[in-house]
C-alpha cells in the first residue's frame, strides 16, 4: 500500500507530482491512500509529498482538459477527491477519450464536484459583505464568509480585481485573503469573533436592496435558491428580507380579497392545460437560471458579481432584450433596475405595458466594465461575448416562445436576428424569426439616457414609446385570444 500525504487541502501540485509517480511506478488506483498533513493550519510548513518526482524523460501527457477540470474538482471538500482523480488519471492512459463520456461515474462524479466549487465560487463573488474599519485615510475593509469548498484562493483575485483600489481583507475559518492595494496574501483561517459585526456602510445596504425589491416579483423559493439561507447572515440586506416578504404577502392577500371573481367556465376549462404549461416552464426557465450561474462560455464572468438573467412570466407573449447588465444589475441579479431600468418602466408604463407582464432578458449576461477609480465603466461586450452568451437567450426564447422579441439597441440586434443590424434601418416594423415568432428592433433605453440636447431625448423618448406600442398591440391581441 502507498500512503501519499499532501501539504494541505489544495494542494494540487503535490498531488499532480505524487500521481505522476505513481502512475509511471504502476500503482493500481486500489492501491493507494490519499491524506492531508496534519490540519490545515499546516498550509504554510514545507511540502512533504512521499513520493518523489520523476525526472522529466519518465512523464506522460494528459489532455489540458483534464487538468483544468482536475485543478477545480480538487478545492472540492470531499475527502475521497484525490482518490477518484487518480482513479481517472490511471483510466485515462487506456482510454484516451474518457472525459466525452459523461456518464462514466467518475467523469460525472469529478464534473458534478467542479461545478459545485465553481457554484461556491460564484456565491462568494455575490455575497461577501465588506465592513469598514476605521476611516478615511486609516479604513479596511473586512469580509466574513464561510465557504463550502476550498475557494479562497481561487475567489481572491475577483476581489483584488474589482476593488483593487481599497485594502482589504477576507476572513474564513479555512483561509484568509488579504489585499494591501498591491498584492494578495493568504493566513491561516480563523474564528468568526475575529470578524465585524457591522458598520456604518450596512444602513446603505439596506436602503439599496429595499429599493430594487420589487413585491410584484416575488418569488420566494426561487429566492432562497439563489442567496440560499446561509449567507443571510452576513448580508446587512439579510434583515430586511422577512418584512419585505411579509409586506408583500399583505398586499397579495388585500388584492386577492378585494377582487376576487370567478372566472367563466369557459375560461376555466382554456385555463387548467395551460397552467400545466406554465408550472414546466418555469422550472425548465429555473434550471436555465441555475445553470447560467456557473456559466464561464466566455471571461467576462471573471470581473462580474454574477450571472444576470432573464426574469419574466414563463407565460410572457413579449420578451425584451437588452445589451449587457449595468453595475446595479451586476450587483442585485436582476435586469434592468439601475438608471437605464427606470427609462425603460417609465417608457413601458407610457407604452401601457405592464413590466410584470413581459419577460426582461440580455443579449449578454455577465457586466463587462474597466474600473476607473471607485467606479466601473461600462464596455460594450465584443461579438464573442456575445455569440458565447447567445444559447441562453436562445434557450430563454424557445422554452417561453413568445409572440414578439423586442431587441432594444445594437447589441441585442446583432444577438437575437444573429447578424449586425442597423437600428433605425430596421426599427418601426415587425420582422418575422419563425413561422410563430416576431422580432422588433428598437432603441436601448441608455441611448436615451446619453441625448445631451433635452429636445432630440424628448424626441427619441417618444419614437421608442410609439415602437413599444407595437409591443402593447402584440400584448392585447393575446390577451383578447386568452
Ligand atoms: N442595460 C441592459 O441592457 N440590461 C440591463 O439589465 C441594464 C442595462
């Protein structure tokens, strides 16, 4: 029996050179045993692998793939990782397309761990709260989190990234991260009682995720899907969420009081197939939500707090698309709700649509942005980025196949009629997508925004009003066929 002892939890190196040898020694996967060193306090003494590298003459090749996929599984918590990796490593010399094989229960088991780290990684992009400590001149910022897996080292560079112009630090009970405006180091984990509690900066939060709730668009399990419970407590919005569901629930219950009518039997009888239909829609549109969320089809995950997607009735016979989300979508998950968001409701409440009634998505979900100082500017996403994301919005159109998809600027053009379109070439008439479906070309809601002259803004604020009213038409004449 060959007992390997790794330095600490991702201790990938090690691992890689360990399994190399033992490999080439002809060690049978049934016959090696997989540690770590100690506890994890042990992160920072020296490496003490057992086996020794070989010299470079005696190595083999593995495809890059698998090391990639390797290098993630292995921040995985799971004790047996080390065990199955190699268990695969050793497999993949015989059978050199294994990674295609998905339902190889190895493969399945190493993919399902990936996307659980890069799941975890994500959460932590979305939810880690910074505390201030001290001020001006003096302040930190320090974050408590407590992650599933081993992604401390992986999520730290987001964070130097996106604030790279405030010294922080990210307090774990596995591993700390630290920024000092110039470079990342690592410390040991320790006990939440070395973390703030709270600041001046939550009252801030919590005004903030106040005025994005939308009571309308509630949808609870979906909710604690995405922020699930344990992170609550260390959001300073986290507090907030039981009185704005409770508001909600209130206001729900006083409409369904005051204006219950029973529907014709006619109508009822239209009404129970469809619901069926809706009831699976809306979990095939919560699967593509969820899925999308560990998406990396292209780097602009890297920057972005998180995947923005769609959001709408499953039922929607109008689907708008946008460009990209904008810092504060990027920062709540959801489309549409910073400055641009609001010229949209303005216009779609002139247009007499109602918000609640459409189905709101991009052509790209992840914010692309250069940070200049404490801001982050917005950058229009590249024709890559945009062909990478294109399988959502095309998973999004045909799981709720709507009447009319309304592409508002040039980048949701180019995505949903899949070749760059003029705007006001093409705007003011319905184009057919398929035999069912029609598309609608119109401003972005931000280009309204930008019009320094007050007059060409009134001007092109009514133009993209009457466009929506083509929009209104499509609505009513389904809501009259209903
Ligand atoms: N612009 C978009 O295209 N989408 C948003 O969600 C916000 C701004």
């Amino acid at each position: 029996m060959h007992h390997i002892t790794l330095i600490h939890q991702t201790d990938f190196n090690g691992w890689r050179q360990a399994a190399r040898t033992l490999v080439l020694d002809g060690v049978k996967p049934t016959d090696v045993t997989w540690n770590i060193e100690g506890d994890e306090d042990q992160l920072f003494a020296t490496m003490k692998t057992a086996s020794q590298p070989r010299s470079s003459a005696e190595t083999f090749n593995v495809p890059a793939k698998f090391v990639e996929l390797a290098s993630i599984a292995i921040l995985h918590r799971d004790p047996e990782r080390f065990a199955i990796l190699y268990r695969l490593l050793w497999r993949l010399r015989s059978h050199h397309d294994l990674l295609e094989v998905a339902t190889d229960p190895d493969i399945s088991c190493i993919s399902a761990m990936a996307k659980a780290v890069r799941r975890d990684e994500h959460k932590m992009h979305a939810f880690v709260r910074f505390r201030e400590i001290g001020r001006e001149r003096e302040a930190r910022y320090v974050a408590w989190f407590e992650p599933e897996h081993h992604i401390v080292e992986l999520a730290a560079p987001f964070f130097a990234r996106r604030f790279a112009a405030m010294p922080w630090s990210i307090l774990t009970p596995d591993l700390c991260a630290h920024w000092d405006g110039v470079a990342l180091s690592l410390s040991p984990g320790v006990h939440k009682a070395g973390a703030p509690a709270s600041d001046r900066l939550e009252e801030t939060w919590r005004r903030y995720y106040a005025a994005i709730f939308n009571p309308a668009r509630l949808k609870v399990k979906a909710m604690s899907a995405e922020m699930p419970r344990k992170y609550w407590r260390n959001l300073p919005e986290a507090s907030m969420i039981k009185p704005l569901i409770a508001g909600a629930a209130r206001a729900t219950d006083a409409m369904i009081a005051g204006a219950a009518t029973e529907p014709h039997k006619m109508q009822k009888r239209l009404e129970e197939p469809m619901r069926g239909k809706t009831t699976s829609v809306a979990k095939e549109l919560e699967r593509l939500r969820e899925e999308a969320a560990s998406c990396c089809a292209c780097p602009l995950w890297k920057d972005a707090t998180q995947t923005v997607f769609g959001e709408g009735p499953p039922d929607a016979t109008v689907m708008l698309v946008g460009e990209q989300p904008g810092d504060k979508e990027d920062l709540a998950g959801k489309p549409f709700v910073g400055p641009a968001g609001q010229m949209l409701d303005r216009a779609l409440a002139e247009a007499g649509i109602e918000r609640g009634k459409v189905y709101i998505t991009g052509a790209v979900k992840h914010f692309k942005f250069v940070p200049r100082g404490k801001i982050r500017l917005h950058q229009k996403p590249s024709t890559s980025e945009i062909k990478a994301c294109r399988p959502w919005y095309e998973r999004e159109l045909a799981t709720i196949k709507p009447a009319l998809v309304v592409a508002m600027g040039a980048t949701a053009a180019q995505s949903v009629l899949g070749k760059i379109t003029p705007i006001n070439k093409n705007r003011g008439h319905l184009i057919d997508l398929d035999d069912e479906t029609k598309a609608l070309v119109t401003v972005h809601p931000s280009y309204l925004l930008r019009l320094p002259d007050p007059d060409a803004r009134a001007r092109e604020y009514e133009r993209f009003v009457s466009d929506l009213k083509m929009a209104a038409a499509v609505l009513q004449k389904s809501a009259h066929a209903a």
